[in-house]
C-alpha cells in the first residue's frame, strides 16, 4: 500500500490534472490558440489558460472588461488575373471590391501626379512614401479613382494608418505585388473591412483580501492579428506568472497585484484602462515593473525607468538604467506618477510577424528573478523560500 500511495501522493502534489508545471509546457500549450488580438477567441482561450495557473498556485483573480472601437482587416487582396497578390487595407480605409485596369501614378503621388495620368474610375498605384497616405488617397479622389493601392518603399508589406476616414478602398502592398500589376492591366482589388466595439479584458491575480499592492507585476497578453505573439509577450505574461509562482509563501504574494493586460497593440489600452478604473490602487504602488519582450535575447536583458528603482535594482545586484524609454504599458503607470521600470530584451526580426513562435523559458525565467528581486529589495521584505 505504503509503495503505491507514494507516487499517487506525488503526482497531486506536483501537477494538479491538467495544470501543467514550467514555462516552456505553459508556452505549448497557450501558442496553438493563434494570435491573441484583444477581443479574440485566442486571446479569451489563452487568458482562461492563465487564470486557471494563477488560481492553482492560490491567487485569486479578478477580470476587468473594457470596450474600445477597432477598425479591422478581415482579408482583403488585389488579383490580376487568375493571380492572388496579398496585401493589407490601410486602417480607415472603406470596404470595396473594383474590377478596372490599373494605372500607375509618377511620382509620391500629389495632385501634380495624379493630373499626369487618368484615374477616372480605375484602380491608382502609388509609391509610399515623402507625403502622408491620407494626401495620396485624397488626391486619387479628387481625380476620381476607384480605389488605391500603395506600394511600400522597403521590402516586404505594411499596415498603415489614413488617420481619417474615407469613402475609397485603399490597400497596402509589397515591392513584389507592386511590380507585378502593370500599366493599364485590369486588376481586382479587394478591400474586406469593419469597423467594431473591442469588448477587452484586464486579468488581475492577487491573494485573497489583498486590496492595497505595493508593487504591479505587468505584462500585455495581447498580440497583433497574424503573430502568434510568443516573444511579443507570451514571454512577459509567463515571467509575470513565474513571479506569482516563486512569491508563494514569500511576504511579496501579499503586496502584489499580477496584471495580464489587454489591448497593449490598440494603443496601451488596457493599462490605460486599469490606471483609469483603479485610482486608488494607483496612488498606493511603490513600483510597476512591467515585462515586454523577454524571451528572445536580441540585446541582454534591459532594465530601465525612475531614479529610486534603478537605485533598488543596483542594491539588489541587478544592472538598471536611468531612462524612460520603449511604449509599453509601464507608460500609463508613469504618466499616473508610479516608478516603473521596463524590462526588454529588444525587437526581435519576428517582431508582429508570424515567426514570432518561439521563447526561451531560461530568459524567460533570468527577466522574473530579477524582477522578484528588485520587488523584494524595493519593499524591504526578506523571501521565505
Ligand atoms: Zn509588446
């Protein structure tokens, strides 16, 4: 009896059912939801995935939902015959599918250009770049083009912004789609678009009764659409989640709140949304540190923010640096008058594309333990470990 109790005993104690134990299980079993854009299925399926973790280590947690509009590219493309050539609409873009020939305007395409050449009811082809998008497009439809296709000026695609709304389908394209749509052929330019309420949601972790944190461990959960989101930042929500791991039974689970935040692509949204709902909260912080990008080493790991963290950080034998730089979520924080840091390891060349599969759960765990040990140094409190 006494033989089999013990790996029975063994297997409750070290993995609940289901619940799985390091960060690199953690990482395979949240990157097959897909990206996690806020609003998503992904995004809800992989949040559930870490509630359930930080509950398991006895946190409780706490969802706070805001909604934001988006404007969103559901697929659009430009075909030349039987030919698919991808490419993404501008944001503000209107939704349109045209069949009409192609003309390529000269130059960055300025009224100037676009009175060289005749649109009237066809599809335009300029060049980005030396003037804004929105004075292309405007510029096309006052010539009286049917839609427009901007070519980038760097390899590869582009997702811009138009910054106003128009009544013209406008879509983004590669050196590569550009040069293979000729003069005067006729083309299909598809432009697939809506406009929509964002419902997001903040996952907050916290030991039970605990109203008042010293120290906000945050992270973006969130991805862009396309990327998988492994280093851009499955590898923070899981260093923030490795932090909560290693606080059990230390005095820092009880002054913490541990923050997976929403709709950091959108514009900070979710940490804009946390410093707005809980004011009171705010005031209280001592620290924010807030991880981005930890996975993949492109640089060693960079800690930056305020003077007295920097100053914590160093005391507690980690390298810091005294400079606000990267827009992530510690901004809002700072804006509020928390002391934040940032931690970061660089932009990967995966960077908001779909390679961005892979993170590395040792740099995943050097950006938590100095993260641990700075909160540590910074409330004074000695880890029972
Ligand atoms: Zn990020």
């Amino acid at each position: 009896m006494k033989l089999l109790l013990w790996p029975a005993l063994l297997v409750l104690t070290v993995s609940s059912p289901g619940l799985a134990v390091s960060t690199g299980d953690h990482a395979a079993a949240i990157l097959p939801f897909g990206p996690r854009v806020a609003g998503s299925a992904a995004g809800e399926q992989a949040r559930a995935y870490l509630e359930a973790q930080f509950r398991a280590l006895g946190y409780q947690t706490r969802r706070e939902s805001f909604t934001y509009p988006r404007f969103d590219d559901l697929g659009s493309d430009v075909r030349v015959g039987e030919q698919v050539l991808g490419g993404s609409a501008l944001q503000d873009s209107a939704g349109g599918e045209v069949s009409a020939p192609a003309v390529r305007v000269p130059g960055p395409g300025t009224a100037a250009d676009f009175a060289q050449v005749d649109v009237r009811g066809r599809v335009a082809v300029v060049q980005r770049g030396q003037i804004p998008f929105i004075d292309k497009v405007r510029a096309a439809l006052a010539a009286g083009a049917a839609g427009v296709v901007i070519v980038n000026n760097a390899s590869g695609g582009f997702r811009g912004t138009l910054g106003v709304r128009v009544e013209l389908p406008v879509l983004g394209v590669s050196p590569t789609v550009g040069a293979a749509i000729e003069d005067g052929q006729p083309v299909t330019l598809r432009v697939r678009v809506r406009e929509g309420q964002v419902q997001a949601v903040n996952l907050i972790a916290f030991k039970a009764g605990m109203s008042k944190p010293e120290v906000l461990f945050g992270a973006h959960l969130d991805s862009v659409q396309g990327a998988p989101g492994a280093n851009d930042n499955l590898s923070g929500s899981l260093a923030v989640l490795e932090i909560a791991r290693r606080a059990v039974g230390t005095p820092l689970a009880a002054r913490s709140f541990f923050a997976l935040f929403d709709g950091e692509e959108d514009g900070l949204l979710g940490s804009r949304a946390f410093v707005k709902d809980n004011p009171e909260t705010v005031r209280g912080l001592k620290a924010m540190l807030n991880l981005d990008m930890v996975g993949v080493n492109v640089m060693p790991l960079m800690i930056s923010g305020e003077a007295p963290l920097v100053a914590a950080a160093r005391r507690a034998g980690v390298e810091a640096s005294e400079r606000t730089s990267g827009s992530s979520d510690q901004v809002p924080f700072r804006q509020a008058g928390v002391p934040t840091l940032f931690f970061h390891r660089g932009l990967d060349a995966n960077y908001h594309q779909p390679g961005d599969t892979l993170l590395d759960p040792e740099l995943v765990g050097q950006a938590a333990e100095a993260a641990f040990k700075i909160a540590d140094e910074v409330l004074g409190a000695v880890p029972a470990r």
